[in-house]
C-alpha cells in the first residue's frame, strides 16, 4: 500500500475521487431538488427525481420576479467590469513600466487594500451615500465596486505588464508612437490573458456580492440576485423545489462562466497574481 | 529645471494612476478613517454628533454579545486554520502525485458560487424534516450548540478548493529533482510530502494561514444567509453585530467601535501567528 500511494497509486486516486464527490453532493441536492415536484420532493427528499418538473424554474423566475433582478445584476457586474477595466489598466502600466516616486508604496498600498474588510467603511460610507443620493442607485453600487475591486486588478494586470519587455515599449516610441499608442500596440496583446482574469473575477464578484446591496440598494426595483435570493426564505418557506431552482439559477452564470474559463479563475485567484 | 521636469512627469502620471486612486481615497480610504473617528462620538446618522471619548468601546468591549462574538470568532478562526488547509495540503499533495489536474476545477467550483446560493442549499441540507436532517434527526443549524459548526462545515465545502488551488500551483514551482532524490534514497509518501513538498511551500502555507486570521474576523455573509446570528446569538460574529448595531439600531459610535476592532483583531492574530511563527523557527 506504501507503494502505490507512493507512486501517485489507486489509494492516492480513490482520495481525490471522494473529494470529487463530496464537492459535487451539495450540488446534487440542490439540482435533485429542484427537478422534483413539491409531493415527490417531500416523500423523496435525497434521491432522483420521478419525473424532471422544469416547470420549478419557469415558475421561480415569474413568481420571485427575477428578471428585474438579474437585469440588475448583469448591469452591476457590466458597469463594475468596465469601470474597473478603464480605471486599473492605465495604474497597472504606470506601476510597472514608468518609474516613479511612491511607485513602490502605492503598489504595497493597494495590496494592503485588498485586505480591508468591508465593514471598516461601510458606515461612513452609507451615511455619505445616502447624502448624495447614492443608496438605492446601481450607479452608486458600481462606484464602490469600481473602488474595492481595482486594487486586486491593478496587482494582477501588474504583474502581466511588467513581463512586457522594456526594449519591444522604447522600440515603439522610438517610432514615434506616443505613450498611449504604444500601449495599444503593444502593450495590450499581451496582457490580454491578464486581462480576461479581471474580467471574470470581476464580473464574478460583482454579481455574487451580498453586504454591499444588502446595505446600499433596499428598494425591490435595484435589488440584485443575491439580495432577492436572500429574501427568499420567509417568502417561500416550505416551497423549497422552488428556493432551489431559484439558486441554481442565481448561480448559473458564474457556473457558465466557471465552465468555459475555469483556468482564468484558477490562475486568478489561486495563482501568484494575488501576491502582486 | 529639475523641478519643472518632475512637475511635467506628475502630470504625466496623473491621468494613470489618477482615476483609480482618486476613488480608491474617496471611498475607502477615507471612510475607513472616518469609522476610527467615529468610533468616538455618539451618532445616529440622523442628529448632531456627539464627541464621547472612549465610552463606546467601554460599552461594546463589556457587552457579552460582544465577548461572545469575539470568541466564536476565534473559534471560526481555529477552524480555519486548520481543517480547510489540511485538506488543501492533502488536495495539492495528491494532485501533485497523480497529475490528475481534471479534480481541479471540480474542488475550485464551488469557490466561485455565490454564498447566498450556497446558504440556500445547506439551509435544505440542514433542513430539520427535509434533506439530511430528516435522517439524522436533528436541526443542525437550529440548536446553539451546534450551529455555528454546521455553518463552518459548509463553508469549509466551497473554500478547501481554494487552498488546493493555492497550494497545487505553489507545488508546481518545486524542482522535480529533490522528488526524483528523495525515490532513489526510499523516502515514503509521507516523508516526500513532510521534507520536501511542505517546506518548498512554507512562505505560501504561512501567507494563507495569515490571510485565514483576517479573513475569519471578517466573516458575514455566511452567517447572514443562514442563521443571521441566531438561535440565541450562537452565531453572532463581530460582523453581524456591527452590522446590526448599525443599521437597525441606528448606533453608528458602537458599530464604528466594533468595525475598529475587527481590523485591530485582524491585525493582532497577524502579529501573534508571526510572533509564534518566529517562535517555532527559533526551536
């Protein structure tokens, strides 16, 4: 036995198989569930569906009014993502290829930044949004993600940007490109992949964040998926082929995303793009 | 001259680094002093604020609900250093073995759902007459005792994949030689993994259990989308009892108080893990 789990062996295999399983049974639940009519689901409630009741999901979406929700949603993390795009790539570029004074202390300011919790400004910060007009608006909202994301994203686009080497930039503007085209140019293509990491965790952020809403839109026509899922319980309380349904369309696309770009998350996230 | 040159390179700059940092200080720098401010005066949000010294963390430091927060704090905080990241290391260990990278993104998956879903889904599995606690018998999520464990165990489920992640990529920066050694010289799995795999990870093991400890001060979300700090406060954090002091009880001083010491709990776990870190190194 020393042997095969030595060499990465049946015993080794069987491991991860059940680690496999057990991250797919809670989602087998939830999946199970909400395929189930209400009787069959109470009579039944671990095992498979007698028949696949996709009628849960339509009628989740009408009755929860989700659509509202994730028209919200979708803006939120379409305005996040943009903002974030615009603000932190020309901070990533200046943080790696120009030098200057303070470079290296805004760069350990921003990764101080993304260990900020939430809860050291959020007082403040709703009492002088609702001042302004900010609470219960989505533009509001998207300024605060715009400032709590771009740290993570210029630390990350950073380290893509300073792989670029410095003589392909000072090449360009020996020919006269300006500094803005030089980024187009040359800059760009290759941080593309750094690019689309922002992008999904960004956009995955964005739409799976809870206290923020929570706090900053309480009017049902802002509210996005997370805080309507959230209210879901004392709706529907023992509807619960209807509260799964309403999840796992919750979730459904960041799990779209997560399907198709999984490595993008991965190196993202887990990567050593966290570490600047 | 020289200082013309400077001036032109800051302009220069600003329109990088300008917008970025622009609302950065505008909305989280300075709210996050302005919460220490705060934290020392009396204020509803709606009236005059009043200065009070140090008289809101008197109130909340000799509160119950607050030690009792801070302690299942703690609590939350030894489970995370430990029972996720052991099965991280176990994860990576394994992954880095077999090479069967195609576990990866089934681990990494519930990472990336949002945690209201996953409430909703452990929520039904806890469920006292439904899913599994039709079986066992119990309400997992509904008794004091074992509440916040139950919610721990969920959480568990979408952040181990995480520290696979992190650990498995901090594998694949170690030289194949020392493995390729260490089965020529007949050294176990288990001393691969003790003498080569864990130091080579160590700065990375070190980082996470760190971030672990500000992380675990700074828990909400799961709690909220489960029990809300209920049955009888057994799950109340110190970010559910900011919130609640803040934004139902209108008592922005308090709440202020206690986001102050969050942070400084953060930091305190940081300096002791550092502290004993040292420790262990000098023996």
């Amino acid at each position: 036995m020393t042997k095969n789990f030595r060499s990465g062996g049946l015993f080794s295999q069987i491991i991860l198989l059940l680690f496999a399983l057990y991250s797919f049974f809670p989602l087998y639940i939830a999946l199970s569930a909400s395929l189930k009519s209400r009787a069959d689901l109470f009579a039944n409630p671990l095992g498979l569906p007698k028949e696949l009741y996709f009628t849960n999901y339509v009628q989740a979406f009408e009755v929860g009014n989700l659509k509202q929700a994730f028209f919200n949603s979708g803006l939120l993390a379409a305005g996040a993502v943009l903002g974030v795009l615009l603000t932190a790539i020309p901070a990533a570029y200046a943080l790696a290829k120009i030098p200057f004074r303070g470079s290296s202390f805004l760069v350990g300011y921003y990764f101080f930044c993304t260990t900020i919790p939430a809860q050291l400004f959020i007082i403040p910060l709703y009492l002088a949004f609702s001042r302004f007009c900010l609470t219960n608006s989505l533009f509001g909202l998207i300024l605060i993600y715009i400032a709590i994301f771009s740290p993570f994203a210029i630390l990350l686009m950073r380290s893509y940007f300073m792989n670029i080497p410095n003589e392909l930039l000072e090449a360009a503007l020996i020919d006269g490109a300006s500094m803005l085209q030089a980024f187009w140019r040359i800059v760009f293509p290759v941080a593309r992949p750094g690019v689309i990491t922002t992008v999904v965790i960004v956009a995955m952020w964005s739409w799976n964040n809870f206290l923020l809403p929570l706090t900053f839109l309480n009017q049902e026509r802002v509210m996005p998926v997370t805080v309507r899922l959230g209210m879901l319980m004392g709706r529907w309380s023992a509807a619960w082929e209807l509260i799964m349904a309403s999840a796992i369309l919750g979730a459904l696309p960041v799990a779209l995303l997560f399907a198709f770009l999984h490595r993008r998350f991965i190196a993202g996230l887990a990567g050593t793009g966290l570490k600047g | 001259m020289k200082g013309m040159k400077r001036k032109r390179k800051t302009i220069m700059l600003l329109p990088f680094i300008g917008p970025a940092l622009l609302l950065n200080i505008a909305i989280v720098l300075v709210p996050s002093v302005a919460t220490v401010v705060l934290a020392f005066f009396e204020w509803s949000g709606l009236d005059i604020p009043r200065f009070v010294g140090i008289k809101n963390f008197v109130t909340v430091l000799t509160e119950s609900l607050f030690l009792r927060a801070v302690a299942h704090n703690i609590v939350w905080t030894a489970i995370f250093l430990t029972v996720p990241i052991a099965m991280g290391l176990l994860g990576a260990e394994l992954l880095r073995r077999t090479k069967r990278e195609l576990f990866q993104p089934i681990y990494f998956f519930p990472v990336i759902l949002p945690v209201v879903v996953i409430g909703l889904i452990w929520r039904y599995i806890y469920h006292p007459t439904r899913g599994l606690g039709k079986i066992l018998g119990v309400s997992l999520l509904g008794q004091p005792s074992t509440a916040l464990f139950a919610i721990a165990f969920a959480n568990i489920w979408a952040w181990w994949g995480f520290l696979c992640a992190v650990f498995y990529s901090a594998t694949q920066g170690i030289p194949h030689d020392l493995y390729e050694a260490a089965t020529l010289d007949g050294a176990t799995g288990w001393q691969e993994f003790r003498y080569i795999t864990l130091p080579q990870i160590l700065p990375t093991l070190t980082f996470m259990e760190v971030m672990t400890i500000i992380w675990s001060f700074q828990v909400f979300d799961w709690i909220w989308v489960t029990t809300q700090g209920g049955p009888a406060g057994a799950t109340e954090l110190l970010a559910t009892l900011l919130y609640k002091r803040a934004f139902y009880a209108y008592k922005m001083g308090e709440a202020s108080a206690i986001g102050v010491c969050i942070s400084l709990f953060g930091l305190a776990g940081v300096g002791l893990y550092y502290y004993l870190a040292r420790r262990g190194a000098e023996i």
